[in-house]
C-alpha cells in the first residue's frame, strides 16, 4: 500500500505526485496543511524527523526528498510505465537536468515565494508564538529561512535569485531546441522535476522576465507537461491555500 504525505499540488508536492498517476499506482492521499504547520507537529515528525513534505510510504517504507522518492518509485514498479531513459547516457541525462533543477533552480524560486507569500504569514503571527512556532521546526536552515521571511530577504539576495531564474530559463530554452523532452527525446523525471519548481507559472511568477516572447519553446513544451492527463489529475488534487497565495504556496513545505 502507498500513502503520500503532501500538500498542496505545487511545487515538491507536484513533483512526486505526478509520477504516482503517471505509472497508474493506487495511493492514499493525505494532505498535510502546511498553513497549519502541521509538517512541524509531533504526529507528522513521527513519519519524517524533518518535518517536510512531501513523504511516500510502501508497505511501510518512508521515503523523503523527492528526487529520491521519484526514483524509488522507477525503482520499486518497474512494470510501470518509465519515466527514466533507462539507458545509461539516458539515465545520465535526466540525472544531470534533476540536479540542475534541485540545486540552481528550485531554491532561487523559492525565495521569491517565501519572500512573496511566507513573509506575509510570517508578518502576521505574534512575537511570542512565532518564537513557538520556530522552536517546533527540525531543520536549523528551515528555521532561519522562515526568520529570513519575516524580516524580508534583501533586495542583492532576490535581485541574484531572478538572475538566476532567467539563466535557467535561458538553459532550458536552449535545450528544447536540441531534444523534444529535457533528457531527450523522452518525457521523464526531469520534464516534471521543472515543470513543478518553474516552469508551470512562470509567466504568472515572473512577468518582467517577459518568458512568452524570450522562450515559445519553453511556453510550447509547458502547454504538452501540462496537457498529460497524469499532470491534469495531479493538478486537480484539492488546493486548500488562499486564492491570493495560491502562485507561490508550493514553496513553503
């Protein structure tokens, strides 16, 4: 039996959610309201230490981090259908666009959404329960992140991470028009591994970046992620956030 700890289909949620629909396995969905900080409260610790999500149970098993998770599973249902090349230049490729997207991309993303929406919520909690609240949180870098949040991240720390952004944008723009799909000429892990992290809403996150008219390929293949009836039933999956975070809520794990 699976069960998958997430929250809403956004972001690290997404990423390994949708490799769930697209091998067509049976899974137990359990949200986790992030809003709530129910990922820092004793029941959800008790399954991850670290207290993120998203979390795959097997038979017990609990896997964590999702490009790991997202192995597993190749690794544990390989009847299912592939998202890896499963060649080794193949599995090489898709490798390298994961790590790409995991260490030069996903952070720069966040910081924006934790900037944008966290700070807000951030803002809004009273001195002594904030300080509560921090002292619940596992992770020494989740917590200085959520105290960066409520103070502001500065203008030279945003200012590099859109830097950062518009490079990867740049990157991937080059290589669709090499290869159909990120790793080649299949859609694998790394198509959904960007597509979760940026490339879904990048219009919508980063307007000045002017994405549409700099990168159609990039627009082109969003539209064919988006239009998979695996990415359609992930992307239904309920969305408890407020309308007006709903673009960045992803982010805060």
């Amino acid at each position: 039996m699976i069960k998958y700890y997430h929250a809403e289909p956004l972001a690290n949620s997404l990423k390994s959610m949708v490799p769930l629909f697209e091998k067509g396995l049976s899974f137990e969905s359990i949200y986790v309201n992030l809003h709530k900080f129910e990922q820092h409260a004793a029941w959800f610790t008790a399954i991850n230490p670290e207290g993120q999500v998203p979390v795959l149970d097997h038979d017990g098993v609990i896997i964590t981090h999702t490009t790991v998770i997202n192995e597993y599973l190749e690794d544990a249902f390989p009847d299912a259908p592939a998202l890896r090349p499963n060649t080794p230049q193949g599995n090489a490729r898709m490798r390298y666009w994961n790590k790409f997207v995991d260490e030069h991309v996903m952070n720069h993303v966040s910081m924006h959404g934790w900037h944008r929406m966290v700070g807000v919520i951030a803002r809004g909690i009273e001195n002594g329960d904030f300080e509560t609240l921090m002292a619940q949180i596992p992770l020494p870098d989740q917590r200085r992140k959520w105290m960066d949040a409520r103070s502001g991240f500065s203008a030279e720390q945003l200012a590099l991470a859109t830097e950062k952004i518009a490079y990867a944008l740049d990157k991937v723009e080059t290589q669709l028009g090499q290869t159909a799909w990120l790793a080649g000429d299949t859609y694998t892990l790394a198509d959904i591994n960007f597509y979760a992290h940026c490339g879904a809403m990048v219009e919508r996150m980063f307007p000045d970046l002017a994405v549409a008219s700099r990168h159609p390929r990039l627009i082109e293949w969003r539209d064919r992620v988006t239009a998979r009836p695996a990415m359609q039933q992930a992307l239904a999956m309920p969305d408890h956030t407020e309308p007006g975070l709903r673009t960045w809520s992803g982010h805060v794990r």
